[in-house]
C-alpha cells in the first residue's frame, strides 16, 4: 500500500450485498481507513448516530431505510459529511436526486475498485480543502445575501436557509475565482471530480439553484453570469447598482 496522507480516516460502509462489502471493506481497511460496515437501513443509522465519521459510502437499495432517506438525515445533521452513492441504478434521474438531496458522488455498479479508491481520496481531500478555506473567510457577503461556509447556513434579506455541501463548494469555488471564467470541465475536476455527462447537467441545475437562492432576479442573473460557451463567472462588483431590500 502506498503512503496514504488519510490513514486513519473513519468510513462507514452502508451496503447489503455481503460479497460487495467484504471486498470493499478489507480494500479500504488495507490503504489505511477505520470501516465500520452496516448491513442495512437501520443499522447504519445507529452507527451514524454513535460514531463521528469522515465518510459514508451509501448504497441506495437497502432494507429499512433506502440510501435516499439516510442522505436526508444525515444531511440535516451533518452537512459537511461527505457522501458517496453506490447504485445499480443507472436512471439518470435517480442520480441527479441522489446529487441534490446532498450526496458528494456516486459510483454505478459494477464499479472499478481503484475508481471508487480514488473516488474516497479525491472527497477527503476535497472535505479539507473546504475546511481550510472556510477557516479564512468563514462568511461572505454580496447584496442581500450572507453565506456561513462553516455551518452551511445562508439568509437572504429576511429569508433564512441552509446549503448542502455541494453547494456550498460550488459557490465557494466560483467565489474564489471571482472575475474569472470557471469552465464546467474546472467544476467537474476541482468540485466533483467527475467527467460524465450527466454530471455536467447537473452543474448547470445546481448553477440553476445558486441563482434561484441569491439572485434578485434568477432569470436575469448579474451574479452567476454565463458565459456562453465557457462555463460561469461569479461577479458581484455591480452589486451597488442593484435596489437593495427595504
């Protein structure tokens, strides 16, 4: 095994197929991860709920409870913990809910086990990447607009809400590239680490809802501008232009 600079990081493994979770949980054990492996639903909440995780990868068929409603109450308690999907499904519009009910990534099976390694890697770093950088600057500010990057949480004018992790670090990403073209391909490999085409759409959807929380008006953005062609750019230079909430 190669030097690994998250050895020690604490998984938990929510799959009921054994022969899929045996193999999964010696592979991970060997490059140097803590796994906890629960069988179903039920268990793996009880785990959630006991134990302090830097991970969960999450089937979504399970017996209890399915991968779709442990993402949700994982999410309401823990919206920085990073989530990986394992699916047999392959319709994308599972995936896409999958994504925007908070889950970081999936894998559909059968899946390559170096993928899903790296896959687990590419979180982790990513999960430190956007702890430090939030260390920084844990708010910011555009318009009526206020983010916490620590806790997620976000207002607009009155109106109060909570981000999910992903969307957090896209517009944590677009922030720091403020004034610059960010290109789907950027957002795919610095945010998701995916290439697929699905996950380009849905880049476009959670663009979408980024503009739908913050925007005055979301069909005539003047924060996440398109750019035809290239991708996105953040802007809020022209924020003093904007009527302001009385």
């Amino acid at each position: 095994m190669e030097n690994n600079p998250y050895k020690g990081k604490k998984i938990l493994l929510v799959e009921d197929e054994e022969t899929l979770a045996v193999g999964l949980e010696y592979n991970l054990t060997d490059e140097g991860y803590i796994v906890d492996w629960a069988k179903d639903g039920r268990k793996a909440l009880e785990y959630y709920e006991a134990n302090d995780y830097d991970l969960i990868i999450l089937d979504i068929m399970l017996p209890y409870f399915n991968g779709f409603e442990i993402a949700k109450r994982v999410r309401g308690k823990s919206p920085q913990m990073p989530l990986l999907m394992l699916t047999a499904r392959t319709n994308a519009e599972d995936k896409v809910r999958g994504l925007e009910i908070g889950a970081d990534d999936y894998l559909t099976k059968p899946f390559n086990l170096q993928e899903l390694l790296l896959r687990v890697r590419g979180m982790l770093k990513r999960k430190m990447w956007y702890q430090s950088s939030s260390l920084g600057e844990p708010t910011y500010s555009f318009g009526d607009n206020t983010i916490n990057f620590e806790n997620l949480s976000c207002t607009n004018g009155v109106k109060k809400f909570v981000l999910t992790q992903r969307e957090a670090m896209v517009l944590k990403y677009l922030i720091e590239k403020k004034g610059k073209i960010v290109s789907r391909k950027e957002l795919l490999e610095n945010v998701w680490h995916l290439s697929s085409e699905i996950e380009t759409r849905t880049i476009d959807n959670f663009i979408s809802r980024l503009r739908k929380y913050f925007e005055p008006d979301p069909e005539r953005p003047v924060y996440f501008k398109s750019v035809r062609s290239a991708g996105y750019k953040f802007d809020d230079e022209t924020e003093n232009n904007l009527p302001r909430s009385l």
